[in-house]
C-alpha cells in the first residue's frame, strides 16, 4: 500500500512538472513534449541565440508544401513575418488542406548558409512546390535562412 | 495398397503459395502501382492535387484594416464565395492572404487584385498516395512490410513454377538473368 501511494505522488508530482502543451488537434510525428512556447519573433529577432536548440512554437500555417507535405510556414506573432517548418519527406505529411489553421511544432532552429547557386536553386524549388512560376532572370544573394527542423505537431482541427 | 510413397510435394505447395499470394496481392499492386506511376513523375506534376491559379480584379475596400474579418469578409463577398474564413496574414503591408476550406486568396491592395489558388485533391491518386507514401503510420507500415515480404515470396515461388524447357532450368533462369541485370545496368551507369 505504502510503495502504491509512493508510485501515485511519483506519478502526480512528475505530470505537474513536465506537462505537455494542451492542445486539440492531431499530431503529425512524435508527441509534443515541451511546455514553453517561444514566440516566433523571438527567434527571428535573434535567431543565433535558439540555434540549434528545440523550441516550441505556435502560429497559423500560411503555407504548405503541396508537393510532398514536407514543410509549412507559420506566421509569427509580429506582423509580416513567419517562419518555416521542414521535415524529414515522408516520415511526417502535413496535409495541404491545413492551411489557415492553427498549429503546435517542436523542433530544433537550424540555420542554412545558401551561396548564390543555392538559393537561387532553393527559391526555384519552393516556386515548383508552391506551383508558381519562377522568374530565373531575379538577382540571387548568398543568404542565411533560419527555420525550424521538425520533429512533432499539432494541428487545430 | 500398391503405389509409390508421396514424399513432401514442394512444387505443389510452390504453386499453391504463388497462386494464392497472388490473388491476395491483387489489390495492394494497384495502390502501390498507381501511385508508383503518379510519383515518379512529380517533377512534371503534382500527383497529389490539382491547383487551379486565376486572378480577379477587385473593387477597392478603404475604409477598413487590410487583414481585420471586416476587409476579409468584403473581399470574400466581392468574389462570391461562400464558407467559413479560416483567418488571414499579412505578408506584408500590401499583401494579405486569407484562408478558407481549399482556397487561398491573395489580395494585393496596391493593385487591387486577387490571386486565388485552389486545391482540389486528385480523386484515387490522392488516397493511393496516402497508403503507398505511408502517410497513415501505425498498423499500414506493418501490413507494407507483409505486402514486402509477399511479393519476395511471389518472386521467389515464380522461378519453380515450371518443370522443364519453360522452367528456371530453361528459359526461366535467362529472364531471371535479364531481371537481376537492369537493377544492376542502372546502378552502374547512374550510381
């Protein structure tokens, strides 16, 4: 009896420490385990500091991948800005009917350092998933990108 | 009782398994094939949905915020559709996206036009895609990983089908031989 009530304090003190964010929807890869959301504007004010470190964050989607699923961007809680959401193709789909809803991602920041031949390949690959035509005569920089590599989500439904 | 005493009889139980392997893999061949087809050529299309891109000129709304449900709910009457708006984002200060079931308009109040995408998911492709992409998880890895193994039995089973001239002793083991090329063909020319 006494190791039963051990076990339930245990269970109890260890479910008040370390619950999980609440909210409804269906998840997409693993479960979201952490409890402190970060804001988006956060990361993109100052994005060497979250750099390399799993976050969790919480915006309307505002775009998807329609090719494999396998990103989204969210929009942040400052205006004008979002912030991107890939994941590894296949293991996790988000599903391009998603957009405008609300959605919960745990991830790692990551940062991609593109040279000129890269972004310029990367902004015409975003403009074939997204379905739209690529103007191959734009002027291509070499560029950082800060995003979010994703491991769960949430999705409202 | 005079006869000859059966031993085990491998082939027939070889054909019986291929036979009915066969049959049960009949569907599981369709799923994986389409969308085997449909996939493999994604840098041609999108084999998932079809997006629909058309723009609509649009009377100017002044006296609200770009991006308040107000603007959101005058753009949305002005282009006649109906349901529910999901919320609204402003790429910048004269871009706004709103977002409804399947659509996505993007209004550009420096122009006053609407770019309006919609997506229409590909009827069979979409739920071939689904299964053969494994976007379920859970139980259907388990049931792709049977239909794997099923169709190395198939494979296997078929190479003892036939006694013979028609068997793998005969021109069974020359098109088996032709098989285990391409992979390998391709792997040293592209790999």
């Amino acid at each position: 009896m006494k190791n039963v009530a051990l076990a339930l304090l245990v269970f109890v003190l260890a479910a008040c420490s370390s619950e999980p964010a609440v909210f409804e929807g269906t998840t997409y890869g693993q479960p979201v385990s952490l409890t402190e959301r970060t804001d988006i504007s956060a990361i993109a004010h100052n994005p060497t500091e979250y750099l390399g470190k799993d976050v969790l964050v919480e915006g309307t989607i505002v775009e998807i991948c329609t090719s494999m699923g396998c990103w989204m961007d969210i929009a942040s809680d400052r205006e004008f800005e979002k912030i991107q959401i890939k994941v590894e193709d296949g293991v996790i789909v988000f599903p391009v009917s998603a957009k405008g809803r609300q959605a919960l991602v745990e991830g790692k920041v990551e940062e991609l350092d593109q040279t000129v031949d890269q972004a310029k390949a990367h902004a015409k690959e975003m403009a074939e998933e997204k379905g739209v035509a690529f103007d191959s005569t734009a002027v291509f920089e070499s560029t950082k990108i800060y995003r979010i590599r994703g491991v769960g989500a949430v999705i409202a439904e | 009782m005079a006869g000859r005493k059966k031993g085990f009889q491998w082939r027939r139980w070889n054909n019986l398994i291929h036979r009915d392997l066969g049959y049960l893999c009949v569907g599981l061949t369709v799923v994986f094939a389409i969308s085997g087809i449909a996939v493999n050529h994604r840098a041609d299309w999108n084999p998932n949905y079809d997006i629909q891109n058309t723009i609509e000129p649009l009377e100017q709304i002044l006296d609200v915020e770009p991006g308040s449900s107000d603007f959101n709910k005058a753009v949305v009457d002005q282009l006649d559709f109906s349901g529910e708006i999901r919320g609204s984002f402003r790429q910048s200060p004269t871009e706004v996206d709103i977002f409804m079931e399947d659509i996505t308009i993007k209004v550009d109040t420096e122009n006053w036009e609407a770019a309006i995408e919609s997506i229409k998911a590909r009827p069979i492709l979409r739920e071939t895609n689904f299964l053969h992409l494994n976007e379920p998880k859970k139980w259907w890895t388990y049931m792709a990983d049977v239909y794997a193994v099923s169709l190395l039995l198939l494979a296997t089973t078929s190479m003892f089908m036939l006694k013979g001239r028609k068997g793998i002793k005969g021109r069974g083991k020359w098109l088996t031989l032709i098989g285990v090329a391409i992979p390998l063909v391709f792997l040293l020319i592209y790999f």
